[in-house]
C-alpha cells in the first residue's frame, strides 16, 4: 500500500469530528502544555476501552464540499476497532493488530490491507487522545496549548499538534484536538490538510470509557460470499 493511498485510509478510520459550537469563545489558557499532557497520562493509565457515537465531516475548499458520515466506535487497547458507519452509506471498517478491513454491503466486498511497517504511523490517527502516552505524542508532535473554549456544553482545553515527521506534514500541516477537562479524552480532533484549505474532522458524543467490549464485536462477520480483494496501489 503507497503512502498516499495510506494516509487518507487512516484519516477515514475515524481520528476526527465536526464543526466549532456556535457562540464558542475562546479564553486566554490556564493550562500549560505539560499540565495537560500529565492530565491526558492519567486518563491514559486506566484506559482500556472506548465506545461513542462518531460524526465524520470532510469539506473540500476548491468545490466549497462538505460530506458527512454518521455511525458508531469501538476501540480498545489491545489493537482492536471497529467503526460502523450508518449514513449516508453503510460500511464497515475494522482494525485488529496489523490487519484493517474496509467491508461495503453495497458492493458485498472487502479489501484487506496489512499495515505491517505502517503500523507505528497508524496508531498515531487511531488511538490520537484514546489511551495514549504524552511520550509517544511528543515524540510525534510539536505540542502547544491555544486556549479553552466551551464545546457540546462541556469544558475543553484546545491543543494544536504540529507533526515532527516530513512524511507526515506532506499530508497533514496540523492537527487540533477538543480535550473534555472532565475526562481528558478527544471530544473533537480536527485534521488541516497540507497545502489546501481542506480538512478532516472528527467528533465524538456519548463517550462511554471501559465499558466491556466482546471479542465478537471485533470479528468478519461479513457474509462469506463477500468478494475479497488485497489493494497494493
């Protein structure tokens, strides 16, 4: 699988979500980065699992376009995620270890890919303010606070992340994530991509942190007749 073709099938995993809330002021912040990256460690130590609603939004800037996904998350720490998206287009896409399926019942076809030397790439978008060490975020990204503002009616300290790898920054400039101050878990992440006004946004609502997820939840339970195919471009 090309660079190219990877990054935006990690962007379309669900890291990501919607639309500032209306009316939201930003403030003057009260929190340093280290401050928030030590809160961000302690939600990471007891993270085990993670289920919310997700509302993918991708605008396109030369078309002035704004698509919309709606469905459901699953994560957990072991490597696993399933997201089912619902609207407009039901699809599947599931995550464990180094294999990702994408299933659309449409088509009735699956495309498998190995994320294989990947790996450290993907978990970077995927598990981005889900159970991750401040560590491996700064090891990835220049970290800055820029604020606090009211988001969905909850408290949140903004961060921007400016990627350290040129790879990287070929496809993303910046990333900016919504931290809940009650949880300290992403309520919003907001992808800036490079060299265009376009960008990716992720919004999570009705998070619910270590509920048991069953390994059912994690298998190909797509029909067996399911056309298979292995992408390599």
């Amino acid at each position: 699988m090309t660079k190219k073709r990877l990054i935006p099938l990690i962007l379309a995993l669900g890291v990501t979500a919607i639309a500032m809330a209306a009316g939201a002021a930003q403030t003057a912040a009260k929190w340093t980065t280290e401050g928030v990256l030590a809160m961000m460690d302690k939600s990471a130590k007891d993270f085990r699992s993670l289920t919310a609603d997700i509302e993918n939004v991708k605008y396109t800037a030369v078309v002035k376009d704004t698509s919309i996904e709606t469905g459901q998350i699953w994560v957990r720490r072991d490597q696993k995620m399933r997201i089912e998206i619902s609207k407009p287009e039901p699809r599947t896409i599931l995550r464990t270890g180094d294999s990702l399926y994408l299933y659309n019942p449409k088509l009735n076809r699956v495309e498998e890919y190995d994320l294989g030397k990947n790996r450290a790439m993907v978990d970077q978008y995927i598990r981005l303010g889900f159970g991750t060490k401040s560590e491996d975020i700064k090891k990835s990204y220049l970290v800055t606070v820029t604020g606090e503002e009211e988001f969905d009616h909850r408290k949140t300290v903004v961060l921007e992340l400016t990627p350290k790898s040129g790879q990287i920054r070929s496809q993303i400039s910046r990333i900016q994530m919504w931290i809940d101050e009650a949880s300290w878990l992403p309520l919003q992440q907001k992808f800036y991509e490079t060299g265009s006004d376009d960008y990716i946004l992720f919004r999570y609502t009705n998070l619910m942190k270590n509920l048991k997820i069953s390994d059912s939840k994690f298998k190909q339970d797509w029909p067996k007749d399911a056309v298979r195919e292995k992408p390599h471009a």
